[in-house]
C-alpha cells in the first residue's frame, strides 16, 4: 500500500527584475519562493515532494541516468527497489492542482524532477542492482582512490554488520538547492521512523555520488613570493552536497567526460571555459548525517 503524499509543496518563481536583474528568494511556513532572473518571460511552477509510486518509474529512471551515465548498473530494478520502499525517500513532483489544470493528457518521462533516498546496499545483495551498484563501488576505488581510501571503502562493504546506505539526491539542475532542506528533513524523519519500526535503515555508514563540475585551467593565487596551485575551480551540480564533502572520513572523484554527452561538459558563456564532468565519492558516518542537515537548512533555508 503506497504511503500518502508528503504535504509540504515547494513553490519555484522564476521572472525578470529590469531594474537590477538580481536574485530575490522569500519564504513562509508554508511555502518557498525562487525568484531567478530571465528575459522577458515569467514562469511559476508549484512542486511537492511525496513518496515514489508507480507512476514514477520512467521519471526516477531518467534522473538515475542522468547521474550513473554508463555505468553498468541496472537502472529498472534500481527504480523498482526505490519504488518498493517507498516509506523512506522522496520524488519531487508539480503539485496536483498543476497537473489537473494541464490540458496535456500524455506521461511525461520527466514529470518527476527529483528523486532523494537511500538504498541498503548491505542489504538484499542477492538483488541485480544491489551486487552491481557493490562492485561498481569497489571498482571505482580501486581505479581512482588512493590506497589507504580504498582499503576503507572495501572494509565497509564487507563488514555487513556495519550497514552502509547508497544515499541519492538527484535532480535536474534548474532545481534550486533550496528545495534540499524538506527533501532531506523528511528522509531523516522516515530514517528514524523506519528504525523504530526495525526496518533496514539503521547505518552506520553513507556513500553519497556527487555531480561536479571543473575548468580545464587552474586557478593559481599568490602569497607573497609564493605561487599556491588550488586547482581547477569547482561547480556543484547540487551546491548542499559540498557540506556533505566537508564532514567525509573519505572520498575519491573521476572524470565522466567519456562517458557523459556533450551537453553535458557545456560551455559557459561566462568564462567561455570547457566545463569537465566529474563523480566524487564520499564515505560519511551515519552519525554526521543531522549535524550535516543543520548546515545545510542554515545556509539555504
């Protein structure tokens, strides 16, 4: 029996300011508001997170593809797991009253514009995706990580005792950070719920996927007489996964350049640089995952 919707909607307005085309972002209790400058054009579109359902499964695919590209995992049974847990994790929706108003009668494969969850991959492995999505992260670490994170990551995916949760937070990139802060309160709440009820939540441990992005060039700063490499700049497709970064006992990234389409590495008319691809892999306690939500609702709440 699928669990009822989650009631918090998330209101997105994207319209022009000619006076000094700048970013406004306002909130209340019961909504929140986006305001993103465009030209000459002014959109809103009502979102609401509620749990997967059935109805969902071409959707959260797509946002799965858009994040594993060719890796070789497979994507149906991954969506049929998140579907049939579908008391732990959201998809953002447009709300009902949207959808009920649109004169489109036809399934859109990107009707879901979001999907944030977590998968027990200590859990199930006689399952295809939950064996794949495990040997795809050993074999990532072993080809990026150094030898002491991958040491770590392949301890904690053969200490069953120590259940490690795949924690996914996609969604399309015109959907502002914001709207993180309810996805990931209202996971934590069915964590915990989940937990008392002795479902297989309890972690120890979290392996999260981040989509980033870097320049071709490095940035270089000068100290006195002294010249510091940071290295290329970094964009965060989603920008809440860098506090995530912050608190990792350990992580590894790669270029998905060969593997991503070309619109995907884009060209960015404001630095008219080649922005590369990547996947960093992060390891987090499971006990860092509220102190991480409080940073995150502070910064974009």
């Amino acid at each position: 029996m699928a669990a009822p919707a989650k009631k918090r909607e998330i209101q997105k307005n994207l319209h022009e300011d000619d006076d000094n085309n700048e970013k406004s972002v306002s909130s209340s209790s019961e909504e929140e508001e986006y305001g993103v400058a465009d030209e000459d054009m002014e959109l809103q579109v009502d979102f609401e997170g509620r749990n997967p359902q059935d109805p969902d499964y071409h959707g959260i695919k797509t946002l799965l593809q858009q994040l594993f590209l060719k890796a070789h995992i497979d994507l149906g049974g991954l969506t049929d797991l998140i579907i049939s847990q579908n008391y732990v994790g959201s998809v953002v929706k447009q709300s009902e009253e949207v959808e009920e108003e649109s004169d489109d009668d036809d399934n859109d494969i990107n009707d879901v514009f979001g999907i944030t969850t977590v998968v027990n991959v200590s859990d199930k492995q006689n399952i295809l995706c939950v064996q794949q999505l495990r040997d795809l992260l050993k074999q990532l670490a072993e080809e990026h990580a150094t030898d002491a994170v991958n040491t770590m990551i392949k301890n904690v995916l053969e200490n069953d005792s120590a259940q490690l949760g795949l924690l996914i937070n996609e969604r399309f990139v015109n959907i502002p950070a914001k709207i993180s802060v309810p996805l990931l309160e209202n996971l934590i709440s069915e964590l915990k719920r989940a937990n008392s009820k002795n479902m297989p939540f309890n972690f120890s441990y979290y392996i999260l996927i981040c989509k980033l992005y870097k320049t071709k060039s490095k940035r270089v700063e000068r100290m006195t007489l002294m010249k510091i490499d940071r290295g290329p700049p970094i964009l965060w497709s989603n920008p809440e996964e860098e506090f995530f970064a912050e608190e990792a006992i350990a992580s590894f990234e790669f270029s998905v350049k060969e593997e991503a389409d070309s619109g995907l590495s884009g060209t960015w008319d404001e630095t008219a640089e080649q922005m590369i691809p990547y996947r960093r892999v992060l390891l987090i306690e499971a006990s860092k995952l509220q102190s991480i939500f409080d940073k995150i609702q502070s910064q974009f709440s």
